[in-house]
C-alpha cells in the first residue's frame, strides 16, 4: 500500500500511521516525516501504548534499535488495519571510539545519546526502513546521574533542577539552545527510514 497518488485531480490517498508511543513529539514527527516523503497522500497517526520490551533507557546501540524494532511489531498486532508501523525508542552508549590522545586507550568515558526509528509498511509489515537520529554527546553531570540509573530526561532534570529542561526539547533541545528540537530529530529520522518505502523496487 506504500506510494502516492499524484494524479492531478484525483482525490489523494489517505494512509494511517500507527506509532508505538503516547508520546506526542513522537506521533507529529511521525506525521511531518510521512508527509515529507510523500507529498501527494494524506496521512493520519495514532498513538498506541506499545512495549519496547527492553530498559525503559537502554545502555547499548542494539538494544535501542531492538526497541524500536519491538514497538513496530507490536503496534503491527494492535492495528493490523493500518498502512504503517512505527517504532521509535531512545537509547545512549558509552562512546566506543573516543579519541587517542595519548591519555588512555581512546575510550572517552562519554555517553552518546540518540534513538532509534523503525518503520513497517507492506500488507503485513514485511517491509521495513530504519535509522538512527543524530547522535549528541552527553554532559558530564548527566551522565554521572545515569551512572546511578536515572533516565535521559530525569537526569537533566535533576541536574539542572528543573530549570530549563523541557521534555518536549527534550535533551538535544536544551544543549543545542533549542537550535536543534527532539522532533526535527524524529522527523529526520523517520525520513531516513522511509527510504525503501519510497523505493519501494529497490532491494536494501
Ligand atoms: O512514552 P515513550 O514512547 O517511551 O517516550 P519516552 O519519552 O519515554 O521516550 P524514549 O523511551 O524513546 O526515550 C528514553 C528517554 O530519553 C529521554 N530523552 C530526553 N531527551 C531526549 C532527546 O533529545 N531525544 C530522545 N529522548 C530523549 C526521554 O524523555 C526518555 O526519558
């Protein structure tokens, strides 16, 4: 059901997006990103409690991606009748790579934080896209928080008392001074992720 129908005059198609959050940062990047892609359909999205079936904040690349990946196939299940499916799970990572300065072995004891996009399309969800958002590193307060278990947002919070942070921002909002939003991250992402559906006789 992937596509667009850009007859001149012709009703255009309607699609509807199911997402795998209550969050609404989450369903309008939905939204944006669809109607980004294809300009000549009509879209709608749903939120749906959906489970990432991992840590609410997970430690690791994968498992971020598995909960994305989780919250798709589950929203799939919940809403078989809708056109897409998407999964979008925020995740960070101690910094793998670092830079050799001669001051240790390149590890950087930074965390990086980032989320990723999952989404189904096809008549039963067999074609998927996926794509991670940009990554931003985290400051040291931050991270000696979630050392000690507090989530991404909770931990802003907290060290920054409550001043400033704004979920909606979300964490890339506040340290980009609001230059750069946790939506237009979602949204560029899910554009990214649409790329087989725009595609859709191009294998991946
Ligand atoms: O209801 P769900 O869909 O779970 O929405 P959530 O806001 O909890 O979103 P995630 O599980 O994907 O994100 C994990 C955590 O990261 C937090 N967070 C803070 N700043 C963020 C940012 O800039 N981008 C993504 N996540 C961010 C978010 O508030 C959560 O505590």
């Amino acid at each position: 059901m992937s596509g667009t129908n850009t007859t001149s005059g012709a009703t255009p198609t309607h699609y509807q997006i199911a997402v795998g959050s209550l969050n609404p940062v989450k369903i309008d990047a939905a939204l944006e990103g669809f109607r980004s892609v294809f300009p000549g359909a009509t879209f709608s999205a749903t939120g749906v409690l959906a489970n990432p079936g991992v840590d609410s904040q997970p430690f690791l690349d994968g498992m971020a991606l598995l909960g994305a990946w989780n919250r798709a196939q589950h929203v799939l299940r919940l809403c078989p009748d809708a056109d897409y499916w998407v999964g979008i799970q925020g995740g960070v990572q101690w910094d793998p790579y670092g830079l050799n300065t001669g001051e240790g072995n390149g590890y950087s004891g930074q965390l990086q934080a980032f989320s990723w996009v999952v989404v189904l399309g096809g008549d039963r969800g067999e074609l998927m896209g996926k794509s991670r958002t940009v990554t931003h590193y985290l400051p040291s307060d931050v991270t000696d928080l979630m050392r000690f278990g507090y989530d991404l947002g909770s931990a802003h919070y907290r060290a920054h008392r409550g001043i400033d942070y704004n979920p909606t921002d979300g964490s890339v909002g506040l340290l980009t001074h609001g230059i750069y939003g946790r939506e237009e991250s979602y949204i560029h992402a899910i554009i990214m992720a649409l790329i087989p559906h725009r595609n859709p006789t191009v294998a991946f």
